[in-house]
C-alpha cells in the first residue's frame, strides 16, 4: 500500500470564518489520515501574481510528491481551467490555471498538466452541487485529497493537455551586463517590508558585483522614477545603521532591498509585480 | 482499541501570543497522538452570534465523529453551564452553553447534551486550579481531548440536561411568497467582504425566482433602510462588471449578495445578525 | 525505535508568505513524519521581550521531551550564538542565544546549553548556502528536526557552554509588603486588550491582598505617572459593568488588568516591558 502524500495549502480565503476549515473537513472526510498544512491562508484577495509567487517560493524545500493546493480564483464559475500539474522535479499542484503556475513553470518547469474531471473528481451529494463559488472546498481540495491518499493516480485526474498551453502571466526576464543589471521587483516580504528583486545574485557576483560594494539603484513604475539611491551590498543587516536602506542576497539567492529595523515598503512607498523595474549600477 | 477522534478548535483567542499553544499543549499532555486542527481563531472577541454561525458553517463537511470545541465565552467564570453536545447527525462540541449552539440546535438538531463535570474533566495539578479565567485550556480543550482520545465516553462527560434548555439566541425564520422573500443578513464573509442571507436559494426558485432576474433588494436596520437597489441574480460574479453589486448562490446555497472584485460590506456599510432584515422581490 | 518529540513553534515571520511553508519543508524533508505545531507566527516583529515571554507562556503545558523553536533574530547573520537549551523540566529550545531564553531561564532554568555546530546541523545543498538571512529555515529549524526525530541527540547539537552564559534581559524583582506591592506589567494580551503583571496572586495572598479588595494601583512609565485610580480585585469580569477597570487573577496566576468587554491597552494607553512598573496598595 502506497504512502499518503503532504497536502500543503495556500489560498486568499483569510482565517476569520470557517471557510478554511470546511475545505479541510471535505480532505478529511476522503481519508482522515491525510495530513494537511498550511502555508498561508492570507494571499491578498484575487491576487494571481502573489499566488504564483509563493507557490513558487516554498516548494523546493519540501519532499518530493508533496501536493500542493493553491487557490486565488477569481475567475471561479468561468471557463477557467482547474487543473493538477506535475513539475519536472516531481511535485503536484492542484490549481486554477490562470497564471498561478507562472513561477513554477519558468523555474521548476512542468512534466505534465491534466483538466480535472468534476464528473469524477468533484464533490457531490453535500448538498452543495449547485453552487460554483467555492472550488477550494468542492473541486480543489477534494480532488487533491483523492490524489494525496493515492485513491486515484495523476493519470485519473482527468484528460492531459499540452503544458504549453499553461497560462502564465508576463514576467521580463532579468538582463546582467559588466557591473549593471536590471530586472524587476517580484515580490515583498510582507512581515517586514523588504523587497525581492527577480536579479540573481549569482549572476551579479558573476557580473563584477561584490559585496561592500556601493550600488545605485533606480526603480521606475509606470514610467515613473520611484527611488534612486546609492546603497551598499551588505552581507548582513548589522552593517548598516538601523532605519538605513541596505542590498542583501536574500532566503532565496536573490538581490533585495531592506531597511534595518524598519520597512522598504513603507518608508520608501515602492510595489513589486512586473511594471515594478530595477536598475543596478555598481559605483566606481 | 478504538480510534482517536479528529479535534477541530475555533476560538476568539486571536494567534498573536501563545494562549492558543497553551490549550493544545494541554491537549497533547493527555494525549499526544490527537490530532488538531484550527478552523479559526480569529472570530470577533465575545461575538457569540458569530461563534454559532462558523460552527455551523463547516461541521457538516467533517467525519461524524468529530469533536468540536468552540470558546467564545464572555461569561467564563459565571454560572454558564459548560457541555458537551452530541448533534443528531453525529459530531460532539464542547462548548459554554451561551448560545454558541443557536445554529447547530436548529440546523443539525441535538441529540443529547451533558454538562461538564469539573470535579472529573478539567485539568488539575497544573498550578491554575485557582484561576477561573481560562476554560478554553483548563476545562474545554481538556475535556474534549479526552473525550476525542477515548479516555471518557460520551456518558462520562457529566450528567445529561434537557436539550430544550440549551441556550438558543433568537433567529427570525424566513418568509417566502411568489416572487418575494423576508430574511435576515445571517453573517459575513469577512475576507471577500460579501454576505449571507437565510434565504435559502432552493426555497427561492421554488416560489418563482431565477437566475437572471433582477431583483429588488431592501436591507433594514433597526428600522431604517440601509440599502435599496435592484441587483442581478447572477451564476457567476463574471456576469457583472467589476466593483457592480450582485445576488449569487452562496457556497452553502443560501442567497448572498456580493460586489464582483470588492467588498460589499465596505461598499454598502451593511452588518449582519438577527436585526439585520433583507427583503428580495422579483421585478415583473 | 525511540518516537519523535513534538515540534512547537514561534516566530516573528507573519502568515501572510511562504516563509513559514519554507521552514516547515525543510522540516518535513528531514522526517515526513514530524508534527509540527504553530504557536505563533505573530509575535511582534524583533520583540525579543514577547519571543521570551511567549515562550515561557505556554511551555509548562506541553509533554515533557517537546523541542520549542523560537525565531526572534533581529541579530541573523552576526556574532550571536544559535543554541540548543534543555530546561530544567526537560524541555528543548532552540533559538538565538538574544535573550530569548530570558523567562524560560528564570522560570524554569536551564539544565545545560549548546551551540549548534553548523557543518552538521545547518542546512546545505539547497541551493541556499550563501544567505544567511533565513535562519529560521536553515538552521533553526533544520537541527530542530533533526533532534525531535532523534537523528541526533542533544549532545551532537554542538558543544555545551556554561548555562550562565545564555543572555537574558533585565527584569525587576517584584517586592511585596504587608497589603502592598511593586512589580512590572510583564506583557499584554494582544486580542482582549489585558495587561499581565509579574505580581504573583498567591504571594499577594500572603501578604494580606484578598479578593473583593478595592485596591489603589499606580502605573509608571520612564518615570511618569500614566494610570492611577482604585480598582477592584474580582474573582471574575462578572463582578463589574461592562467597560469598567478590573483587577483579577488571570490564567498564569499573576495579577492583571482588564476592561470588562473591553481594551484596557486602547482605554489607557498602557504598554509592558521592564520600563512599566506598577504599584498596588490595598485600600484600608
């Protein structure tokens, strides 16, 4: 008998009802010795990118065959598909496709990509097969239960199509020259208000950037020039004073902006997403 | 040996300090084996009405069996009594009788309800017997974690009480004529900022309501009309612009108004309980 | 075959990302079956005071043997110990040496401590090798896993170091005479609003406090007076209305300040820390 597999969730459903929580009885009632965790139940509402993103951002560090449900839907009741991808590297997500893969495709790639069957995969008989609100609950995490507990294979799922046809959101891909770079701010670190870039800092030291080195950076949205300013590539916060901006490699190998003790977002205004760009220039 | 039963926990507790891992530590001090799972822990602090709704919300999607416990408990250290319930469709919840089963005792019905006999099933030898302020460690999560793992039946909680003399809150029953129909605003949804009515949507389509209709909604509160409007009762939020209002078919099949991509509850200042009342009216 | 050890954990990493899921990944790849339980993620960010409180909080509750991490770590990167702590009462700790270990060393105290070796006990291969921002993840939380799935014992942690060594903050003793006390507020409740003290009730028992008392309290802070009036000490927030101050025992046994259904934090501007001290005299 095959092991269960590790169902990780994230979603934009917040944690102030029950909503999470009926999705979860729905998974348990399939097979209540699935074990479930939680990423984060707190995505901002509708947000595609940000789904994407940290869907991205946790998976590498976890077994291989875990599945993952991400659900940030807000085209719920279109014609949206709901599908289960497999990456290259062997993990599950069981999703709307409506760019929620993008990261994972461009990063992990995908293996294979299948339609999820609701005359199969879907609940039914709670009394609920009339509403199209709520897939997590209904499409999502039932047919990821199913797969996690191995009562059907990913072959079961539903019809293959082509992992080409994937939505994925647009994301411009980072250009490195000698000691200058540019790219975009991907995401922020929402607890303490630093940024990523989507630069690698592998490539920047590969680029005639080191650490200590001061480097200015420009960021413009929409046209705009939002901050520049010359910063130092520090290896640890201590090396500036607090409430000081500062570069950092940071959890994930990429370049980022903090400030010591305080928040980038917040004392300098700036977003993250693909018209968010960044250009950095090491300083002679 | 019988098994372990499935513990699911909504508090008003909040998750910022460590009142909830106290309650759980508890929980695994009697057992370690049990298995936890938050529904929430963020309900509104001493909204009993909320507590009855979310317990409500997704206790039919579990395993019968399942034990609930839900602290939401304004009158801890009075003389509320403290029980165990027994629903009549088969799931337990350990709770202060305060009102807190309102829901569950008209939706599910209760089979059987026993107080908490504290001389046997709260936690002793802690050095906290002196204190009267934490029943959600020290009575509920310690009762129910031996009532979930088997150490004490059903029976053994304490002795039986009349189910009739649970503490029910008030809840005006829905009326429903042709093409017409008198509720309440029942809760929200406080991440998507939509909310439920009691009106039942198959109750709706039977006395002459349909998908598509417009549809003239009257909300009053304490005897002033808060919002009058006519608004589409649509399948999908797609079938509205964004920012639009619109009737849908909630999650648990109950008429719910919505703003497509935003926040009713923002938009229009509407709140929800039994003072809330919606009137609905098919335009001819 | 020795049985794993829970895992319990606090941090200031928010849930509102991926970097929780991160952390649990690695914990998970380690030994898939681990449990993990969250304490909190939501201690208030670089608030070494809280992380240490919290801590202390709600350890006495969990089974002997339970591996705590604590991620507080305003100093990642710098000179800073990363250790392992065993209790007294045989619980483990591992955390930054920062002053974490504050509450749990005096409360407890500290059987023997250790510094994590991190060419063993440190994650590598991950890509993730040259950040050291993210200790959480790759160290912290990794060697915890390894020691609660017994992959290591405490002794393999790293080399022992004088308990004395371990940092702890400043915290004034409190005093009590005949019908009068001097202590601190020692932290809030972050969801009531309740303000705790490091007054133990049983000491002020002793030392002729009783409950029905009206008792004169005086708060100061950097060395002005910020609340002062006569509050009565009531076995339960039934004892007064609603909105008035109230003086009680709360579930740790130590005197408290609450509103009933209320905030005494947002009516009175109160805070904690060792710079919020608090005189009580029982009025004759």
């Amino acid at each position: 008998m095959s092991e269960n597999r590790l169902l990780v969730f994230q979603t934009d459903f917040g944690y102030k009802d029950s909503t999470v929580a009926a999705m979860y009885g729905v998974v348990k009632r399939v097979d209540h010795t699935l074990e479930i965790i939680d990423s984060t139940h707190e995505l901002p509402p509708f947000d595609i990118w940000s789904a994407s993103y940290r869907l991205w951002q946790a998976m590498r560090f976890w077994p291989e065959g875990t599945v993952f449900v991400s659900v940030v839907d807000p085209g719920v009741g279109t014609s949206r598909r709901a599908c289960v991808a497999l990456t290259k590297d062997g993990y599950y997500i069981v999703t709307p496709d409506n760019g929620s893969l993008t990261h994972v495709a461009k990063y992990h790639g995908i293996q294979a990509v299948r339609e999820i069957d609701e005359t199969i995969n879907r609940l039914h008989g709670q009394g609920t097969d009339e509403t199209s609100v709520f897939h997590g609950r209904d499409l999502f995490g039932y047919c990821a239960a199913r797969l996690a507990s191995n009562i059907i294979s990913f072959e079961a799922v539903g019809p293959a199509y082509d992992s080409s046809e994937v939505i994925q959101l647009p994301i411009e891909q980072p250009f490195y020259g000698t000691k200058t770079a540019r790219g975009i701010i991907e995401i922020d670190d929402p607890n303490f208000g630093n940024l990523f870039t989507n630069l690698k800092t592998d490539a920047l030291l590969a680029h005639g950037f080191q650490y200590g080195d001061r480097i200015r950076i420009t960021i413009m949205h929409a046209g705009e020039c939002v901050f520049a300013r010359e910063l130092v590539f520090a290896r640890t916060f201590g090396e500036v004073r607090p409430n000081e901006p500062v570069l950092y490699n940071n959890e994930l190998m990429n370049l980022s902006l903090a400030v010591s003790c305080g928040s980038f977002v917040k004392q300098y205004g700036v977003g993250f997403g693909s018209d968010w760009t960044i250009a950095a220039e090491v300083i002679q």
